[in-house]
C-alpha cells in the first residue's frame, strides 16, 4: 500500500464540504425549529420527573434493639425494635408484618409474630426482656408521607435461646397493602 500524500484533498470531499454548508445555508429557519422543538421536550420531560419525585413508595429503616429471651427449654421470644420512614409524598397502609430469623448458613426461621396486646403480657411475664418502650407495628397502620415512626415487633421462635443468640441477623418484613415488601434487617 502507498504512503498516503499530505498534498492537496480530493475533489469529492471539497464538494460534500460545499453541499454541506449550501443545506446549511438554505435550511438555516428548519434548524433552528428543530433545535427549539428538542430543547422545549427536554424541558418537559424535566418537569415531569421533578413532579413524580415523591410517587415512589419507599419504607427504609433500621433495628434499633433486639432483645431475646427464653420461654421454656425449646421456645424463646424475641422483642425487635426499628425505626422506619416513608419516604413519599403518600401514605402507607401496612398490610402485614412478619419476622425470621437468619441463621449463619443463611437458613431463614420464620417466627410468629405476637399480637400489639398480648406483648405487654410478654413483657409483664418475662422480666429479662425489660420494659415496652414503643407501639407494635399492626396490621392497617397507616405511615403518612414523609413520616419516621419507632416500633417493636415480638416474635416467638421454636428454637432454644442460644440457638436463636447464635443468629446471622434478624429481618422484619413489611408488606404494604399494594403488595410491596420492605425489609428491615438487623446490623450484627
């Protein structure tokens, strides 16, 4: 293959050149419109994201305190408390709320949670466990938009207590009444 010259260009590229310029030149007003006509969508799609900011429903949160204690040598009970916040502009409706237990090989132990009511007996009747500080999340609890709330959740396990001690971590699921699920799991 020759060495390519540095001489002068080819004809062809001078003409596109030219032809280039002249469609320029004549559709000057066309340009112009379209241009004017991309800028005014992007202006509206930018007014449109801004405004559905808030429609995303999210509940992120964190456990705050886990205490744990035993009921007899193969049940133990477990008192979860978290902070949650709705992040949207619009109210969520709690549906349910389930706890398990996450082992170190990842196994999950579901737990049954204890009815609002029946924790303070829990309380009452198993001293270790201190006193209940926070309201349980319940079933059609309504957490409005931009919102924090501090709840507890119990659970009993059908472990012993040093089973349950020896836990990777613990999750509590929120599941909203549209059937979104949110997990709030424990920091070890």
């Amino acid at each position: 293959m020759p060495p390519r010259s540095s001489g002068p260009r080819k004809v062809g590229e001078v003409v596109m050149k030219k032809k280039f310029s002249e469609f320029l030149t004549k559709n000057e007003d066309f340009l112009k419109a379209c241009c004017i006509g991309v800028g005014i969508c992007l202006v509206l799609i930018g007014i449109i994201l801004f405004m559905q900011r808030g429609a995303h429903l999210d509940l992120p949160g964190k456990v705050l305190k886990v205490r744990t204690a035993a009921l007899d040598d193969y049940n133990s009970v477990a008192m979860i408390d978290f902070h949650v916040a709705n992040t949207s502009d619009y109210p969520a409706v709690v549906r349910t709320v389930t706890v398990r237990a996450e082992d170190k090989n990842g196994n999950a132990l579901p737990g049954q949670v204890i009815a609002d009511v029946d924790a303070q007996r829990v309380f009452d009747g198993v001293p270790l466990l201190g006193q209940k500080y926070l309201k349980s999340l319940i079933v059609r609890d309504k957490i409005p938009g931009h919102a924090a709330w501090d709840r507890m959740i119990g659970a009993t396990f059908t472990v012993p207590d040093p089973k349950l001690q020896e836990r990777k971590r613990f999750v509590v699921s929120i599941e909203e009444v549209d059937g979104k699920i949110f997990d709030i799991a424990e920091v070890r």
